[in-house]
C-alpha cells in the first residue's frame, strides 16, 4: 500500500487548502462576510481537491485498488488532527471556535469538505477505471 504517496499527496492537498483559506480570507471576506466567504470558499475548494486527487490517483496507477477507501479514511484523520493540532496548540483558538465550522445548522460546511475529501480516492478510482 502506497502510504509515502499518499502522505505526500495529503500535504500537498494540506498546502492548497492552507492558500485558499488565505485568499479566502483576502478576497472574499470582504466582499461576502464570514459566512459566504467560509461556504463559497469550501464549495470552491471540493473540486480542486477532487482533481488533485484524481491526477494522484492516475500517476499512482491506482485506478482499481482497493487501497482508495483506506486513503481516503487517512487523509481525513490527518486533516482532523492537523486542524484540531495546530488550531489548539499553534493558534490557541478555543474548541468552541474549532468546532463551530462543523455547525451544519449555522452554515457552516466543513463536515461537507471533509466527506468530499474521504471519498475522493475511491470516487477517482471509479472514473478513471471506467
């Protein structure tokens, strides 16, 4: 199972997100407010994430593993640690204000990126098998 490549490929997803989340925050916030921003932002960045994905997938030859769901599964528990490991411990902020972009009911649509991201192996998988 190719684990360096898929660690490899989650940081890469980690560093895009990290930059969307920066013009996110440059560009948009201004002109929506927090709450658009958060949710144009997220809904903007499931397709790059699913393309980069699909791109990791075809240079892996991965196409009909039956690794994908297991990566998917990894790239979410990473993604939870590194957002709940450097929010709490490098920005401080509180769990209250971590756990708010997981507020379905608020708006709020992270636990939908989140999802996109676990099942995105096994759904690039499929296409690029058909």
């Amino acid at each position: 199972m190719p684990w360096l490549g898929a660690s490899l490929m989650w940081l890469a997803l980690c560093a895009v997100a990290v930059g969307a989340g920066a013009l996110r925050v440059k560009l948009l916030e201004p002109r929506l407010g927090e709450l658009r921003a958060h949710q144009a932002g997220t809904l903007g960045l499931i397709p790059v994430m699913f393309g980069l994905a699909c791109l990791w997938v075809r240079l892996a030859g991965l196409e009909t593993s039956p690794f994908l769901p297991a990566v998917g599964r990894y790239w979410l528990g990473l993604t939870v640690a590194f957002e709940f490991g450097f929010g709490r411990l490098v920005m401080r902020h509180s769990w209250e204000r971590l756990l708010a972009d997981y507020n379905l009911l608020r708006g709020r649509l992270w636990p939908v990126f989140l999802a996109a991201l676990t099942l995105s192996p096994p759904l690039a998988g499929r296409l690029l098998a058909s």
